[in-house]
C-alpha cells in the first residue's frame, strides 16, 4: 500500500486517484495497458492518456485526462464540468476510503 503525499490509494501496480471532475477514484491501471509512468510519486506523469468511462452510483459518462507533472490535463471530450480544464491532482478527501 502507497500514502505519498495522500495522492495515491492502492499501490504502484494499479494506483487509485482522486478524480475531482468526476468527484469519485480511479483505477490507472498503467502495468496492464502499456502506459509509462515516470515514477514520481508527488508529480506523477503518466502517458498516454487515460480514457475512463464511469458507471457508477455518483453517475456515469467520459473521463478523458492527461496526468503530467501531478497535473490533470481534462481533455475536451470528458462529460464533466473540468472538461477542458487543468488541475493539480489533489489529496484524497476525508470521506474517501482506501482501495
């Protein structure tokens, strides 16, 4: 299990974030799907792209993100109110558990 910095749940294999677009986790299941991850547990990069679709209690759609520098790159095609926008990937909240 991995606490670096409150962005991570889970471990290096699948780690979780804290998506606040979709206001719910992600899996990056990057080991499985022939992403790169530099490593960096506080500014994190992963490549490419991670296109997520939700179904979920807290709703569903289109969660389309670049992650670069512990930055989270909304891609325009996300069906959330951050579409199109960049945000620092936060800590996890309170209310959210571990993975």
């Amino acid at each position: 299990m991995i606490h670096p910095g409150g962005l991570f749940k889970g471990d290096l294999e699948e780690p979780c974030i804290f998506c606040p677009g979709c206001k719910d986790t992600h899996v990056l299941p990057w080991k499985r799907g022939g992403w790169t991850f530099n490593g960096d547990t506080l500014k994190p990069t992963f490549m490419p792209s991670f296109r997520l679709y939700q179904d979920s209690v807290k709703g569903s759609g289109l969660c389309h993100f670049i992650l670069t520098d512990g930055v989270i790159n909304f891609c325009t095609d996300s069906t959330h109110p951050l579409a199109g926008k960049s945000v620092p990937l936060p800590e996890f909240p309170d209310e959210t558990g571990d993975t």
